[in-house]
C-alpha cells in the first residue's frame, strides 16, 4: 500500500508561511535593488552616467574607459548592498535565463587580496556555448560564446549577486539569445515608427514598443506535487482522473483568494518591488489553484527582462510557501490552462500613444495610420506571428476552448469595424473638399467617442484591439516574450516602411496633400487585411471553415507552425530589417524543433515510469487484494461465492482489460518513440514525435484514469487531481 501520497497530504500546512509585514509604502522600497538613474547619479561621474544614458536612448557604444568607470560605481554600489559575485545575465534560447557567477575577489601579483571588477569584466564575460542549445552556429574547433552588456537594462542585485543583463552571441558573431533579436526588432521599428509619427509632429524623435504581459500561473502544495514525476519532469499531469467538482462552476475567479495563495502573493510582490517589477494587479483565474500577476507597461525589452526574472522569483518564493509554481500552459486536463497575455503599443518621446485616439482630427488621423498598418502587417505575417508562440506545451492549450485558436484573427468590435467600411469608401486620389470635411467631421472625429465604451471584445480572437493598444493572447505562460515580440515589432517595421514609401510616391508623383495620400493608402490597406478581421463567435467549428476560404493558416502543431521560418518570404524580412541573419533563423529554426522533440521524448519516458513503477504495480497489488478477498467468500460460501463475489470479481475482469491496454498501447508508445529517435533531422523528427508518439499519450491517459477510478484510494500511489487543485 503507497504511503507517500498520504504522507503529503498529511504535511500539507494548515497555517501560512510566516511573512514579514511591509513597514514602508511600495513606492519607497520600489527598486532598491536596481541600478537605477537615481543611483547612477550617486555612483557614476557626470561624464559615465551621460554615456549610460545616451546608449540607453541612441544605441551608442560606449567607450572602454568610460565602462571601467561605469564599472568601479556599480562594483561600489553592489558592495553596499551586500554583493560578494557579479555575472552576465542572459537568455539563450532554452527560454530562460542564465548566469555564470564571478567573485568581485581576485588577487594581486604579490599575493595580497582585492575586490576587483573592471569595464572588461562589465562589458564582456566567456560562458561556455556549449552548455546551451545554438543550432549549429560554431566552428567545429570553437564552442565558445560571449555575453555583451546591454545598458538599456538596469543591472540588479538577485541573492548577493550582481546581475548584469546582457546579450548572448556565438564566438562568429551571431545571436544565440532571445534578447539580441529583440533590440535589433526594437530599433527597426523605432526607425520606421518615428519616420512615420512625423508626419503628424515633427518633435518627434523617438518611438519605443511598450509592453504589458500578464503571467498566469498554478499553484499546487510541493509537497503534493513531489508524489507526482510528471509535475516534477515534465511541469504537467501525464496522467489523472478529473476531479468531481472542477471548475464547472466557474466560482473560483470570483471567489477570496485562497489564504496560502495570497501570503505568497504579498511576499512575491515585495520581492519584485526590490528588484524594480511594477506589479501592479493580482487575482484568481478561472480554474482552481490559477492566478495571475501583471505589472504596469514598460518598455518593451525592459518587459521582457522583468518578466524572465519574475518567473525565477515566483520559483524562489513559491519554495519559501512550501508552493510549487508551475508555468505549464496546460498542467492539468480538462480545466484551463494558462497563457501570457502580451499588450503592446508604441509610443514617442514626446509622450503619445500612436495607438490612442486624440481631440483633433489630425490625432485620430494618425491614430488610425498606426491602427490600420497594424492590422496590414499582422493580416501578411499572421503565419509568422503563430510559429513565434509555437511549443510543445502550448500546443496543448491553443485551440482548446479556453484560449485564442491556432487560427491568427484580429477583434477590432463593431464600431471601429464601421469606422474602417466609411474610410474603405474614400475616393481614389484627390478628396473633395466635402469628403475631407465629411472625414473630419463625421468619421475620424468620432473615434474618442467610441473607444471610450468599447465593451464588445472577444476573448477567442487571437489578437485584439483594447482600446489604446493590441493585446496578443496566444502568448504560453512559459514563452519568453522576446520572441512574440520580436516578430511583431519585425513586422510593424517592415509595414510601416512601406506605409512611407507609398505615401511618399503619392505625394511626390501624384501630387497629393499629405492627408489625402495617407487616407488613399489607408484604404487600400482596409481592404487588403479585410479577411484577418473576425469579431469571433465563441470557438465555434464554422470560423474553420470561414479562416479556410479567406486563406488563413491553421496550423495546430509546433512542427507545421515553424515551417514558415525558413520560408523566402520570411529570411528577407528578417535579413532586410537587420533582426536575423538566415543563419541565424536556420538555427532558431532547428533548436525550436529539437526543443519540441525533447519535450514529447521525456514526456514519453515519464509516462513510461509512471505506467510501470506506479500504476501497474498499484493495481496488481488492490487486484490481489480482491482476489484475495474473493477466496475467502469461497472458502465461507462455497459455490455462493460467485453470488456473493459478484462485484468483486466484474472489478477484477474490468481492472484486468484496461491494464492489459495500457501495457499494450505503453508498449506500442515507447517502440514508436525509439523509430523516431533513429531520425536524423531536426524537422523529420519533430514530425515523427507529433504524429507518431504523441497520439498515444492520450490513450494511454483513458485507460490509466479509469483504473484510477476502480482502484481502491488509498492504494493509489500519485495525488490526485481533488488533492492537488484544493489549496486553501
């Protein structure tokens, strides 16, 4: 008889971890830990932090002297605060982060100890590229990579360490990290939205992509969830019989946060005060045991920094809660599953929102310019813009009732939509003073009034417009946002580069006002990305069909969904814009498939070890039981035994069948799974691991829930879903 899972149960805590009660406003411990303008200014001579500064706006390098002054106030400034290491902080393309600790101790020729950290070390650091995933990108002789600092990203105190966030590149000089195709997407779109926003104001320097994630995550006991191998390998349930009371009654986003749940809340947000995240809202979510934090908007790569160290730091707090944080999009089957809402605008230096309506016609008139190219860029690249949450775990939520489908779909509501049918009827060309007057009035001078009660959102399109921004809700709950985000600022780039060229010809060779060829080019816009505009209709099997005729993509799975990446079309636009090379792409393309065949191979392996070593021998063991059981009436009762056995013994029979089909279909899944290993290529084996290994996990699950169904509790060695999805 299994005793762990009873042994969990019997350490699950009835009070709270002990927090420590917040003594000072948020607002005053917000960012004590950070290397912030605040403590630049204490630690950096004028000349150093104007340098810091500039690159931050500009890009610009700064010069080695400089960095080993920058270099000397931050080691001074760490020092106060209790650091004794520094490293490189990055993101290689795992998904998450990564650091290899130095000590600021080194010692001086004649022997004597120093504190020394100098602008080589701040600038550059030498982890081994071996120790991640490259795509192939290093010579054969060289497994060597580098990370860069990046000074658009404050550095950090983490623990007693000094966190440095950087760039990650291979030894030949290519990204081998989410953060360097980031600030290249960043700064095309920077380029080409400011070209753009001066049209409207000529002030105009600078536009910075915003973001705004929001992070939905589970929480289970630890204790609980170590009963269970596939929560620890494989960050989801391989197998488990729902619960009785799941979330039918969906009372779970409207109840009080459960107690132990809201002590971590209170004591994650203090941690992220510290280190500068401006959390801002908490709440349940819709399904038992799930939550969800989301900050205030930040600029878009400081977003994506935040967002990687917050998810180290709900791991860390979660282990003081005697918690386990599980990020999976879908841990659990057949409640919902948990995704990464990315909201994001643009927006200048001169403190306007291109994706916010104004008071003057002119202000809406660039309002819609962004609004309608936007909608442009995503109707070409929608494709593109699915490969860039692609995962073996998210593969499992999208198209699931509960989140966006695979299908890309843009909600605007119904009024906006007729805002775009009035300016998709503007005449070619010349506008006569009517229609201008008609435009301003009547079209473009009504949108604030519409915006301000646009109540109709959908929650099964994909992507969709909120009112002074784009919320892209596809987004795993483990993605790094980097990736969506780089793709979507490619893109806008790309669109609005050519939103300018087109407006400029009209005007240079057809002699247009400037408002009247920005509204030609509207226009045409409007009717080219009609097809990617659908208001949704629940998640209905119609919109298959409908996204089938206007020549959507569906692709369900992650090795379909890359396809696109090495595309022509596709190694142009990233290559053209300066994000990534083709080699580049090529090897981002091979590590997304491997990382998926690695996902479903030790999903495979687990759920292995599961059928064998917990649940095979957990029934053979109640079996016995039962036949024993059996004997005795026989022994008692003679040939009445099979009257009085009666149950007994359809259990047996029923036990027996469905053990017989798991071993046979386990069996049938593991010598799949070895085919699939014997294939050489990235894509090969991808496809082989999808179509050929995976379709057996779910009927491997049938028949392992229906014997945990028949099998006796207390016999039942891994906890249970009615065990682990009620934390009080």
């Amino acid at each position: 008889m299994n005793q762990q899972r009873y042994k969990a149960m019997a350490s699950d805590p009835a009070q709270p971890a002990e927090m420590t009660l917040e003594t000072a406003l948020r607002s005053e411990r917000f960012g004590q830990s950070v290397f912030n303008e605040d403590r630049m200014r204490r630690y950096l001579t004028g000349l150093a932090f104007n340098s810091v500064k500039e690159a931050s706006y500009s890009g610009t390098k700064i010069d080695r002297k400089i960095a080993d002054q920058v270099a000397e106030g931050m080691k001074a400034w760490a020092m106060t605060m209790g650091a004794t290491h520094y490293t490189h902080w990055f993101q290689p393309l795992t998904g998450s982060t990564a650091e290899k600790h130095d000590a600021f101790f080194d010692l001086l020729p004649d022997g004597r100890a120093i504190e020394k950290f100098g602008g080589s070390q701040l600038v550059q650091q030498e982890p081994d590229a071996s120790s991640f995933p490259s795509g192939g990108i290093r010579n054969t002789f060289e497994a060597r990579g580098y990370t860069a600092w990046d000074p658009t990203s404050p550095a950090f105190i983490y623990g007693k360490t000094l966190c440095i966030p950087t760039v990650f590149v291979s030894y030949t000089g290519e990204a081998l990290d989410n953060k360097a195709p980031l600030l290249r997407a960043l700064n095309a779109v920077d380029v080409a939205a400011t070209a753009v926003a001066r049209y409207f104001d000529k002030n105009v320097n600078k536009v910075i992509a915003t973001l705004g994630w929001e992070q939905e995550y589970f929480l289970v006991d630890k204790a609980l969830a170590q009963t269970r191998p596939d929560l620890i390998l494989a960050g989801r349930t391989l197998l488990g019989q729902a619960a009785a009371k799941g979330q039918q009654l969906d009372d779970h986003y409207f109840g009080v946060i459960p107690r132990r749940a809201f002590q971590f809340m209170k004591d994650l947000e203090q941690e992220c005060m510290l280190l500068g995240i401006p959390v801002k809202t908490r709440h349940n979510e819709v399904a038992p045991n799930q939550f969800e934090l989301a900050p205030v908007f930040e600029e878009a790569n400081l977003a994506v920094d935040h967002n990687q160290l917050l998810m180290d730091v709900m791991d860390k707090v979660g282990g003081r809660h005697d918690l386990m944080v599980l990020f999976h999009e879908k841990p659990f089957s057949g409640i919902n599953g948990s995704g990464k809402h990315n909201n994001w605008s643009l927006s200048t230096d001169t403190g306007t929102n291109l994706l916010s309506p104004g008071s003057t016609p002119m202000k809406n008139l660039q309002f819609l310019t962004f609004f309608i190219t936007t909608l442009m860029a995503v109707n070409r690249y929608e494709e593109l813009l699915r490969s860039s949450i692609a995962s073996a775990s998210n593969d499992h939520r999208l198209g699931a009732n509960e989140a966006p489908p695979a299908i890309f779909s843009i909600f605007i509501g119904t009024q906006l939509t007729g805002v775009l049918d009035e300016l998709e009827g503007v005449s070619k060309g010349r506008l006569s003073p009517e229609e201008k007057t008609e435009l301003k009035l009547n079209v473009v001078g009504k949108i604030p009034e519409i915006l301000m009660d646009n109540t109709d959102r959908n929650r099964t399109s994909p992507f969709a417009f909120t009112g002074n921004k784009f919320e892209m809700r596809g987004v795993g709950s483990k993605t790094n946002c980097a990736k969506p985000m780089t793709v979507l600022n490619t893109i806008m780039a790309r669109q609005l580069e050519e939103f300018k060229t087109e407006v400029d010809t009209l005007i240079e060779k057809k002699k247009l006002r400037k408002d009247e060829a920005i509204f030609n080019v509207l226009r045409e816009y409007i009717k080219a990305s009609k097809r990617i505009r659908f208001d949704g209709d629940g998640y209905s099997a119609a919109w298959k069909k409908e996204a089938a005729k206007r020549k959507l993509s569906n692709n369900t799975n992650t090795p379909q969904a890359l396809e696109i990446l090495t595309a022509p079309d596709t190694l142009e636009l990233f290559s053209s814009m300066g994000v990534l090379t083709e080699t580049e792409i090529r090897a981002r393309q091979e590590v997304e498939l491997e990382t998926y065949s690695l996902n479903v191979q030790i999903e495979g392996r687990v759920i292995g070890e599961l059928v064998y070593s917990y649940v095979i021998p957990a029934v053979v063991e109640y079996q016995n039981q039962l036949l024993q059981n059996v004997s005795g009436l026989k022994e008692v009762f003679g040939v009445a035994h099979k009257k009085m056995g009666a149950a007994q013994l359809g259990i047996l029979q029923t036990l027996s069948t469905h053990l017989q089909a798991l071993q046979t279909q386990t069996d049938a899944m593991i010598e799949a799974r070895k085919q699939a290993n014997a294939i050489a290529g990235a894509s090969q084996k991808a496809r082989a691991y999808c179509e050929t290994v995976l379709p057996y996990f779910e009927e491997i699950r049938y028949h392992s829930d229906r014997l945990e169904r028949l099998v006796g509790d207390t016999y039942w060695p891994l906890a249970k879903y009615r065990e682990l999805l009620s934390l009080k």
